[in-house]
C-alpha cells in the first residue's frame, strides 16, 4: 500500500490522538495548580485599578529606568527604534496616518502597567519590581504631559490617570440595557 507524504503527518496525528484518548484520561504532565501558585502566575491588573500591586514610582526614577532599561529598545523618550514607539501620537487617531502608541491609544494608564510588568524587559519579562513599573509608567506618561513632570504613581494614583483616548473605546459588553 503506497502513502502519500501529505497523508503521513495526518496518520502520525491521529495515532498520537489514538494513544491518548487510551491512555488513564491524562498525559501525567505536571500537577494540578494549588490556590498559591495560581495567586503566583495571577498578574493581571483591571481597567480600574484592581489587582495594582503595592508600591510606588516617581517620573524621575522612571527617567533613570528608562534610559538603564529601555533606551536601547525605544529609543529617546520613546520615540521607538527598532522597537515600537511608546509616546507621541497624541490627536493623530483621526488622521490619514493615525500614530497609535501606548500613550495616545490606551484608554487606561493600568493597561500600560500590566503590559511593562508582564511583558518587559523583552530579554527577561517579569524582572522589574513594582516599584520600577510604578516608575516607568509615571515616566513614560510624563514624556506626553498625561502626569506631571514631578508625579509619582502608586496603586491609588494610577487609575485616576486620564489618558488622551480613555474615552475613544465603546463598551459593548455587557450590552448596554434597552
């Protein structure tokens, strides 16, 4: 019987799947997550605020973030290059060539909080202290004048930011009541 080489993946696949499903209903990879190591890897931070961690950042300290941590990916108060911009933009939206970053797109400064925290430095995520992310949002909404050059952010202070788009989104869930 001849096979087809596209056929081979397909029978490797369902051979795989076979030995699965009879297998004890589980791989036996790892273990189930107590309530303590999903409080762990829970990171998230809500829209309003919820979830903000202890701690605080002033502008100042977030400028001498900026230029230790982040300068080399974003260059000058982050302008970008070569990686993305994260300031500037502000009022372009409705033009032909919208500049959409962080800062002029994000309806809420928290949003910018999660991502520094969970995501950066991209070549080690998840290394910066609270207090350093507190920084670098404070710094990084100075840049634009969102807070004053002379701010410091904390987990009550970071919420009540109006950013330049916060109200540029529709909510459409929950629907709205008819």
């Amino acid at each position: 019987m001849s096979t087809s080489k596209s056929a081979v993946p397909l029978m490797a696949g369902a051979v795989y799947l076979l030995g699965f499903a009879l297998s004890a209903q589980s791989p036996n990879l790892g273990r189930p997550l107590t309530p303590d190591d999903v409080k762990k890897i829970d990171i998230t931070i809500e829209s309003d605020g919820k979830g903000l961690p202890p701690g605080s950042g002033s502008v100042a300290t977030g400028a001498t973030l900026y230029a230790q941590k982040c300068h080399g990916c974003h260059g000058s108060q982050g302008a970008g290059k070569p990686m993305e911009q994260l300031t500037g933009g502000i009022g372009t939206l409705g033009s032909a060539k919208p500049v959409k970053t962080p800062v002029s797109f994000w309806p809420r400064a928290t949003t910018l909080f999660d991502y520094i925290r969970r995501a950066m430095p991209l070549t080690a995520p998840q290394t910066l202290t609270n207090d350093e992310v507190y920084a670098l949002v404070a710094y990084l909404l100075s840049v634009d004048g969102v807070v004053a050059k002379d701010a410091v952010l904390d987990a009550k202070s970071l919420p009540e930011v109006k950013m330049p788009n916060r109200d540029g989104f529709v909510r459409y869930w929950p629907a709205p009541p008819r």
